[in-house]
C-alpha cells in the first residue's frame, strides 16, 4: 500500500491506494513545517489521521508514503519525514513541495506550467516529472498574488481604508461579527493569519455580481498572471494562444482557482494565455501519477 497526501496550509487531503487498485481518501487539518514544529506535525497525524486510517491497514503493508506539502522546502521537509516514519516506522517517506504535487496531479508527465491558488500560490515551470523553476511566490506578506490569503488581506484592506463602499463595509462586518479591533488583534497577534484572512476572502465569493468585488477579484488574477505567469512565457519564448502551434500547457489548481474560474479565464483570455485545466485539488491526478509505485504486500 502507499499513501499520498497533498497538503495545504488549510487541509491536507490524504490517499490511500492498496495493490488490488482500491483507494479511500481522507482528510485532516493542513501540515506546514514552516509554521509547526515536528512534534505537532506527529500530533497532527497521530490524532486526526490514524484513527480514520486504522481499519484500513489490514490490507497489506505500507510501503511509501508520498507527501507533498506548503512549505516543505529542503530545509523544512525533513520535519515531516521524521514526523511520519515515527508512525509509519516500516514505509519509505518522500516528502516534495505542494508545488511538485500540484504539477504531477495537474500535467501528469507532460511539460508545462502549474499553478496554485488556494489558501497560499505558487507556479513554476514542470518538465513532466520534475521543476525545472519557478518564481518565488514570497507568501502572503511579500507575494502570494492569486491566494486566499492576499485576497483576504486586499478585501480587508480596501474595507478599513472605505474603499469599497459604506454598504459593502456594514455587510461584511455584520456578516463575520468583526470589529476593526478584532481585526487588527487576529491579522497582528493571533496565530496563522493567512489562514484567517483566507477564510474572509469567502465574502467575495458571495457578493462576486458586485461590480466593486467582480473587480477586485480580477485585479487580484490579473496580479498573478502579470507578475509570475508571464514570465515562464517571456523566459520560454512561446505564446499562449492554443492556435499557435508553439505553445505551453497551463494548469491550475487549488480552491480559489476552482471556485472563481470564470474570473480567471476572462483574465487569461485578456493576457491571451489559454488554460488546459482547473482543478480544485491534485489528489486525482497524484492517483494516476503514483499508481506504478504500488507494489503486492504481505
């Protein structure tokens, strides 16, 4: 049996794939080493996935375990690694960036490029099994153009600065019962702001038929492809008109990507870059990825 997970800042989404080509999929909070210690990340586990992944273990044995992460740098990955094979003391682990996940569930093993937008972004340019590189995305304080949290962080910015409208205002800090206060003591002083001010950026979602937030969605898109996307077309020399017959294959992947899709290829349409696919999570495709490493056990 493996086991592949692919986690976010947010959630991690966890497979589980046995030799006769069964699978059941789970879910727990997200696993980030650069904001948790091994120890939590083992607590993580041992508490949110082992007692749903117990009744399944019967099934054979685990042999690799393919974690692909927020965060997971080569510094940082070990972290997780260790975390795991405290647990899983007989599988291999190999730990890789969310980003690699998102580029082998995305293209499969074919070239292009990938991206993220969920809670945090990230692109890079994938050679079909490997990055071959990519833009730092800096995280939600220096980057992160196209993920929750920026969006979150504008939304609530263009709020508090009266940018978007007393109406707009009233309604958004009705609907989340905030103060300015409140807000200040969550984004300055309270753990894991980002994934706070990604939560808030649901308001968007809801209210999208309004001019005012239809255009501040757009904006944020149109960040994204201006300040990473079009640099893999720049550096590569090709177009991204699907009529060209010298083009790259473009992937996205992740909630915010999913879930405001229309907006996303009104923005790409405009950079006259074409999208080959959408999807909310890698897991998928990670499926069909990983599905040669399964191997008969006892």
């Amino acid at each position: 049996m493996i086991l592949i997970a692919d986690s976010g800042s947010t959630k991690t989404h966890w497979c589980l794939m046995t030799a006769n080509g069964h699978h059941q999929e789970f879910m727990t909070d997200g696993i980030n080493p650069m904001m948790q210690t091994e120890e939590e990340i083992y607590q993580s586990v041992s508490d949110q996935l082992l007692p749903q992944l117990g009744p399944q273990l019967w099934a054979g044995t685990m042999t690799h375990i393919y974690f692909y992460g927020a965060g997971c740098t080569p510094e940082k990955k070990v972290l997780v690694a260790n975390a795991l094979l405290r647990i899983f003391k007989h599988a291999e682990a190999v730990v890789a960036s969310d980003m690699l996940g998102a580029a082998r569930g995305l293209l499969g093993r074919q070239r292009g490029i990938a991206c993220i937008l969920g809670t945090g972004s990230g692109s890079c340019m994938y050679d079909g099994e490997n990055i071959e590189w990519s833009v730092p995305s800096l995280g939600y304080i220096l980057g992160d153009e196209g993920s929750a949290a920026t969006l979150g962080k504008r939304l609530v910015g263009d709020i508090l600065k009266n940018q978007l409208g007393e109406d707009l205002k009233t309604a958004f800090m009705s609907e989340y019962s905030l103060t300015q206060a409140d807000i200040l003591d969550h984004v300055y002083k309270q753990p894991f702001p980002n994934r706070w001010l990604a939560n808030l950026a649901r308001f968007c979602h809801s209210h999208l038929e309004d001019p005012r937030i239809y255009h501040l969605v757009y904006d944020h898109f149109d960040s994204f492809v201006t300040r990473n996307i079009k640099q893999y077309f720049d550096r590569e020399g090709v177009t991204g008109d699907w009529t060209n017959s010298i083009r790259l294959r473009v992937g996205f992947v992740g909630s915010i990507a999913y879930y405001y899709k229309d907006v996303l290829r009104n923005v790409m349409a405009a950079h006259n870059y074409s999208i080959a696919a959408i999807q909310q999570d890698p897991i998928e495709g990670l499926i069909k990825y990983h599905q040669k490493d399964i191997v008969p056990t006892t």
